[in-house]
C-alpha cells in the first residue's frame, strides 16, 4: 500500500513542480509579489510531496532491534519538517510583503500572467481532488493531508487573481497585501501542521475508534464473557491498540490463548486503520 501512495506522490510531485515553476517565472516577470508568493506556496506543495515520498519509505521499513515497534513515526517527523518550513516560508512571505508596502512596485498585469494563474489553479484543484480520493481509498492519512495542501494552493490563487483585479482598477497597494493574506495562511497552514503531529506524537486518543464496532466485535466471540480498557494511538492509517478481554477462569490456557488470537484477528479485519492490537486475557470474576 505504501508503495502506491509514493507513486502517486511522485506524479504530484511533477505536477506542483510545474505550478511552481510557471507562477515563479511569471510572476517575477511581472513583478507581482504575492505571485511569487503563490510560487513559494505551490514550491512547498512540492516539498511536502518530497518529505511524503522519504517518509513513507523510512516508515514503511520492518522492525528491527533498535526500533522494535517499527518506523511509522518517521511519517510523523516528516510532518514536523513541512510544519517548520511553512512557518519559515510564511516568515519570508509577510517580509517580503511589508517591504513592498514601504517601496511600492507596481505589478505589470498582463494576459499571459492571468492565464498562468487560472492554468495552474485549475491543476492545482484536479491534483487536489485526485489526491485526496486517493488518499480516503489507500486510508493514508500523509496523503489525505497534502491534498489539503494542495487544495489551500487554490484558495491562494484565487486571492492572487483578486489582487490583479484590484490593481488593474487602480489599487497596486492590494497586491503586497493580498501577500500578507497568503503568508499568514501559510502561517496558519504550518501551525496546524505542527498541532496535528504533536497530538500524534503525544498518543492524543482521538482516532476513528467506534467503541461500538470494538464492543460488537469483541463481544461476538465464542468464550468473552467482557471487556474493558480498551486504548488506541497512533494515526489514523495505522492505529495501535490494546484491550482486556474476560473469560471463563476455569478454561485452559490454551484455549484461552485462541480466544484471545480471535479476537485480534477480527478487531484487525474490522475496524479500519487497525494495525495491531495487544489482547490482554483475564479471568472472569465471580459474581
């Protein structure tokens, strides 16, 4: 599964590349800086497709004896680098904008630059699409993040088209603000970034865990008489879990043993994202 979100990363990959590169080009030509700001933007779309592609490759490597729980919070890792470096672009961005504020240039609007932008918009909202039903389909939760990316590329397109608007009717001054807009989006984008992988570092429980679906799974098994503390971490494409399950004290402990593996088994088929799950066996207790 892995393998195949990489691949697909990679197609974006050269698709953002392009946005990138088009938006940059034109949009020093023209000397509008909240282009070039839209530029950095899509330029990081880029970036966060490379960081996927490493990550999940790290992420996707067996466990061994240093790391015997396996590699998955390198994803993770991965995700802080994309947070920290939006913040930094963000920083460059609202810099960027404030100079222009203090020593305007007015920005030379043309056919070809406004093309650009609604060319690069509508790859950026197919790419965005492509990605996230992509990433609901595989239950991959890197994936389903940079299609929001991605998506928020749009949203800053579309404020940049609204800044030449604005400057062809008279108003340059609209341009180095719309780039404060996008740097503090980006901003905005980066911190949550960061939020999410703190909650997932920090084994925050809030993960599509149906305690229904736990307790109608684990009660449909011959021999549990009940559970309980039932817990799950991790992200949402690779839950970890573990639960106590009761049975008859008077069963052996072999037989005890294949109650537990059954309920593991059906937990796994069942609940989506379930990676592994740790079933702790206890005697029933007297009433």
């Amino acid at each position: 599964m892995r393998s195949r979100v990489q691949r697909i990363f990679i197609f974006v990959l050269a698709l953002n590349l392009s946005v990138a590169l088009a938006k940059a080009v034109f949009g020093l030509l023209a000397g509008s800086v909240s282009m070039v700001a839209d530029a950095f933007h899509s330029g990081f779309d880029s970036f966060s497709n490379v960081v996927g592609i490493v990550a999940l490759y790290f992420a996707g490597r067996p466990p061994d004896p240093e790391h015997p729980y396996g590699h998955g919070k390198i994803e993770t890792l991965g995700t802080l680098v994309i947070g920290a470096m939006l913040l930094l672009t963000a920083a460059g961005i609202l810099y960027e904008g404030y100079r222009r504020l203090v020593e305007p240039v007015v920005p030379d609007i043309t056919a070809v630059t406004v093309g650009v932008m609604v060319g690069t918009l509508v790859v950026n909202l197919a790419v965005s699409t492509y990605e996230r039903r992509k990433g609901e389909e595989y239950r991959s939760q890197i994936l389903v993040a940079d299609s929001q990316h991605t998506r928020s590329d749009v949203f800053v397109s579309l404020a940049v088209l609204g800044g030449f608007l604005a400057v062809r009717l008279g108003y340059p001054e609209a341009d180095p603000i719309i780039a404060f807009a996008i740097g503090l989006l980006i901003a905005r984008m980066g911190i949550r970034v960061l939020y999410d992988a703190a909650r997932v570092l920090t084994d925050t429980m809030n993960l599509p865990c149906d305690m229904e679906l736990i307790r109608a799974v684990v009660m449909d098994v011959p021999g549990v008489t009940g559970y309980h503390d039932f817990r799950c971490r991790g992200k949402p494409d690779e839950i970890l879990a573990d639960i106590h399950i009761t049975v008859d004290p008077a069963l052996p402990v072999s037989r005890a043993h294949e109650i537990s593996d059954e309920v593991e088994r059906r937990l796994k088929e069942t609940v989506p994202g379930l990676a592994e799950v740790v079933v702790h066996i206890e005697p029933e207790e007297s009433p």
